[in-house]
C-alpha cells in the first residue's frame, strides 16, 4: 500500500470523529504553544538583556559607594586612578531627582552629574551636539545633555540644542541630545547629565554615587578590579562603604538565572506534551477497540499487517502533527502579543519551530506505536468476530 | 485446488475443549462449486476460515494450489487472501464509512495498483452486480441486496480463482437471495471455484456439489443429482 492512500485513509477516519480529534489535539496544541512562547520569550529577553549589558563595554568596572555622608571621596582623588594597574580610563557620576523646566513644561527626571569621560566609558550615543567637555566639568558650566525623552516631553522636539532647561532654579543650557535608548537598566531617555563639579554645588552634594573604570583591555579587567578594590578601601576605609562589580559578573549571574529559567520552563513545556501524547494514546486504543472489526474485514480482503500498523500510526502522527502546528501558529500570534505588553524584540526561531514539530511529531510515534502494534497484531478471525 | 488432509481445530470454551473440526479431509479441484451444509456448531464456519486463510489449522494438512498453508508467513498468507480468494459474509462486512466505490476498491488499494487501474477494475466490478449507478453510495444508504451486491464487487476486484461464501444468503429476503444465488451461479460459469456455506437446503441444491458437516466431521458427499 502506498503511503499516499494510507495517509487518505487515516484522515478520512480522523475527520469521521471530528470532535474527538480536535480534543485530543488539543494536549499537543497547549503543549506546542507553551514550548514556543517560553522558549521564545526566554531568548528574546536572554537577548536583550545581554545586549545591554554588553553595550556597556565588555571592559567595564564599576563601584556603588554607599558610604555615609561623613565619608567621601573626591572626584580629584578618584582620578588619580586613571593609570594604574590595568586602568584606563575613569569617570565618577552622582545622580539624583528632580523636576526639570523649560518653559511651562516640567518634568521628573534624573539628573546626573557626570565627568567628562563618562561618555567614552559608556558609550553613550549623540542624535545632536556634543557630550560635556573636560572644560565644563573644571569650570563648572551650566551647560547639559539630556535623554531623547526629556526633549521630546519639554520641548515637543529632539532639535533643542541652545534651548534653556531649568534645573532646582538654574538655567543651564542644552549642548546635546542622546539618541532613544532601548536600555532596561539604565534608561538614559530620562536623564539629564550636567557636570559633576555643578551637580555637587547645586544639590550640595560632596559624595560621589559611583566609579566606573574602563580596563585597559579585557584581559586586564581582573587587574582593574583589584585596582580599584585596594584603592576605595584605602581611601573610605572600610569595605561595607562600596560594592566593586564587573560586568562578566553581572552576565555570569544573568546567565545563570536564564539558564534555570529555561530548564524550569522547557520541563513544564516537556510536561504538558508528554500529557497530550498520553492523551493520543489513550484515544489510540480506545479507537482501535472500536474499530476491530474494521481491521478484521481490511485484514480479511488482504490488509498486511503493516498496512494496518501504518494506517494507525498515521492517524496518530497526523493527530500530533496538525497539534503542532496549529501550536506553533497560535504561539506567533501569542508572541505578537507578548511583544506588544513586554515590549521587547521577540523572534520565533526556526530551531525553536524544529525543536516543537519534531518533539510533537515524535511524541505521535512513541505514543502511536503501542496502539499500531496492538491493531496489527489482531488475528483477522478473532477481529471478524468481535461484536 | 484446495487439499484438506485430516484438519482438527480445538477451541477452548472456558474449561471444555470444544473440537470444531475433528479430521476433516477434502479435496476440492478448481472451479468447482461445492456447498458446505451443517447444523449451527457442526464446524463449518471454521473449516471455511481455514480454508479462507483466515485461521490455520491446529493438526493435518492443507494445500492450496500445491502449496502448504502451514509454512507460510503471515504476508504470504495476506497475500493469498488478497489475490486468490474472495470473501463474501453473512453481514456483508463493507466498511460503513466509505462509499460502495471505495469499499470496493479497498483490496486493489492493498494490492498496490494504480489508480487507473483501480478506477477501471472497480468500475468493472461493480458494474457486474449491476450498482454502477450506486458507486457513490454509502452502505447504509442500500438495501440489504445490495450491500450483498457490493461485497461480491468487492470479492470479484482483485479477479480471485476462488469465492468463499459464508451464508451469502443468510441476511437477506428470499427475492435478493435468489438474485444473489443467480449470480454466484453465473460466477461459476465463467471458471470461479466458489465454496459456500450454508444451512438452508434450497440454497445448498444450487451447487454442483453438497458436503454435509456434523461435529466437526464429514459426514456426507454428494454430487448433484443425488447419488451420494
């Protein structure tokens, strides 16, 4: 028999129960949709997040200060790193809140104070103008580069440069726009940098938030991290009083939780197709019972055994098939959806898409075959003979 | 030609063994036509399933066509009831489901022909029982006669030597019984071996030769025309 004619059989017998079809399908459907959405939002934000981190510089090391008022460090001071071991370049930022204005607009933003270098340790992308200067930092200008957001909200336009923005009752004047950001964790649409030398007068303010230090080359990221170690606990003496991270070790953590997240995702997905084939299965037999006398008479005019085995198994891997791809469609369309709440850059991959159908398919012979062999192997007389 | 030599077959019932056919020798020769008459458990069934292929004998021999059904696989054995015999049953046995025409094909589907080919043989058939008209018809939707007339279409598709008939008659009104009997009878003509199983003695009569059948064992032969 030919391959054509046993799939034509198997599917006249599947559209002949209808509704038994669609249900049993469904376990495949449910478990299809859930593999595709978990992996696919797994990997859309495994993407993301270690895109972000590694637009940081794969060079990065930064310090949190968290040391009382009483205990600072100065951004003269933090400079003197710049040149030793392993470090390259250095920069120290300070931020806060606050409401900025221009005009009648206003706004809640984040207003950080910055030096020069924070740009280059960064990598912060201009739309227009330029980042602060060396000059403005020393001199103390009131000059500022503000987020794509904080333009478009006081000024209905990207296209502000020399506009004024008020900051606590200054005046300063917009000498760059950052391009929009599409970071999770830093968001600079919101933030307007100002020179750290005018923040720490203006919000009267002598500490610093945080150091970063690009290392000389990645190799030396470990040698800069010691650098900077040994240095902030010479100066605030005691170890509570900052934290010192890298960046390998930020991915190295996110890693790991992504890592968990997908194994604890992939078995539940693992679960719920295992429960769909059991499901096939038991209809399998269900429908073989029934349809033991249909096997006897096909036996009896010259059905071979493998005829009838192959005619079953098709039923079933059809069953599981149509399962998955009805899954994988509606996990498109559920990955439209995620993308528009989660607003992040989802793909169905094609690896992902083998991975469901492959698994789905394989999950209609493991749980087929029994069902199959058990048809094939009636005796044509005892299968005539059932009532 | 079909050789039985000495066939038995025991079935269990529970405890009791139960000897459905206890020495049964035949011999029936090419395009005969041979009814096989017997009281309800005499046995005849079985011998007709062994004779089908359908179930294999416990002891004794059996030939078909010089060849030992006993040493046969399962596919050959598929194979022969394929291509060398036609079933027809008391419950017609048509697939419910499909349309006469495609009842009818079915056998040509497992014999791997081409569709051409099955359309023109199914076609041929069928038009030989005279439903031509009713190819598109599902069992259901035919009388009795004509399901009948259907499963001989379907016997007659792969151009079988020998015709098993259990009961043919069995299901049916005496008017579509006659009209099928005419027909196994005009089957023989053409050189069909045809074995029938029976217990009415009218239809019994119409064969060539009568073997009778009590507890499992030949009781008599007889050519028509009586003498025994």
């Amino acid at each position: 028999m030919k391959l054509s004619q046993a799939l034509k059989m198997a599917m006249m017998s599947l559209k002949g129960n209808k509704m038994r079809s669609f249900l049993t399908m469904l376990g495949i459907i449910i478990g299809v949709l859930a593999v595709t959405l978990l992996i696919s939002v797994v990997q859309g934000a495994t993407g993301e997040i270690t895109g972000q981190v590694e637009s940081l510089g794969s060079n990065l090391v930064f310090a949190q200060i968290t040391s009382p008022k009483t205990v600072y460090i100065t951004v003269d001071d933090v400079m003197k790193l710049e040149g030793m071991g392993g470090i390259d370049i250095v920069t120290a930022s300070k931020s806060g809140s606050s409401t900025v204005k221009a005009g009648t607009e206003n706004k809640s933003a984040t207003v950080e104070g910055v030096t020069a270098q924070y740009n280059q340790v960064m990598n912060l992308d201009l739309l227009y103008g330029r980042f602060l200067a060396p000059l403005d930092v020393e001199a103390k200008t009131n000059n500022a580069v503000i987020g794509y957001k904080v333009a478009k909200d006081l000024y209905g336009t990207t296209k502000c440069l020399g506009n004024s923005v008020n900051i606590k009752g200054r005046d300063f004047t917009v000498i760059g726009v950052l391009d929009e950001g599409d970071s999770m964790i830093s968001s600079t649409d919101s933030t307007v940098y100002i020179p750290l030398l005018t923040y720490q007068r203006l919000f009267n303010d002598k500490e610093l938030g945080a150091i970063y230090v690009s290392a000389e080359n990645a190799d030396a990221v470990d040698t800069a991290e010691t650098t900077l170690d040994e240095y902030l606990l010479k100066e605030l003496g005691d170890e509570d009083y900052f934290t010192v991270i890298n960046q390998s070790a930020i991915l190295d953590a996110m890693d790991q939780i992504l890592g968990v997240m997908t194994t604890l995702l992939a078995g539940i997905a693992a679960i719920s197709l295992l429960v769909g084939g059991i499901g096939i299965m038991n209809i399998m037999l269900v429908s073989v019972s029934e349809r033991t006398r249909e096997i006897g008479i096909r036996k009896a005019i010259g059905a071979q055994k493998s005829d009838i085995m192959i005619q079953f198994l098709i039923e079933s891997v059809v069953l599981s098939v149509a399962g998955g791809l009805i899954g994988i469609l509606l996990g498109l369309i559920g990955l439209q959806i995620f993308e528009q709440i989660m607003d992040i850059n989802l793909v169905l991959t094609w690896s992902t898409t083998a991975l469901a159908l492959g698994f789905s398919a394989g999950v209609g012979i493991v749980f087929g075959i029994g069902p199959a062999n058990k048809a094939a192997n009636l005796k044509p007389i005892d299968a005539l003979r059932y009532e | 030609m079909i050789e039985l030599t000495d066939i038995k077959k025991t079935y269990l019932m529970g405890e009791t063994e139960v000897h459905a056919l206890n020495g049964v020798s035949l011999v029936i020769p090419d395009g005969a036509f041979v009814a096989i008459i017997g009281p309800s458990g005499s046995g005849k069934s079985t011998l007709m399933n062994v004779i089908g292929c359908l179930d294999v004998a416990d002891e004794g021999t059996y030939k078909l066509d010089g060849q030992y059904v006993k040493d046969m696989t399962e596919r050959q054995l598929g194979t022969i009831r394929n291509q060398k015999i036609g079933f027809i049953f008391q419950q017609f046995n048509l697939l419910p489901k499909l349309t006469a025409y495609e009842n009818v094909e079915l056998p040509l589907i497992y014999q791997g022909l081409s569709h051409d080919e099955r359309k023109q043989r199914t076609i041929e058939s069928l038009t030989k029982v005279g439903l031509a008209d009713r190819m598109d018809h599902k069992p259901t939707e035919l009388s009795g006669g004509q399901q009948q007339r259907v499963a001989i279409a379907r016997a007659l598709a792969t151009h079988p030597t020998l015709i098993l008939a259990d009961e043919p008659t069995g299901n049916l009104d005496s008017q579509s019984g006659k009209e099928i009997m005419q027909m196994l009878k005009d089957l023989n003509a053409e050189g069909r071996g045809i074995v029938l199983i029976t217990h009415d003695t009218w239809v019994a009569s119409q064969a060539d030769e009568q073997v009778r059948i009590v507890d499992g064992q030949i009781e008599t032969k007889g050519r028509k025309g009586g003498a025994q």
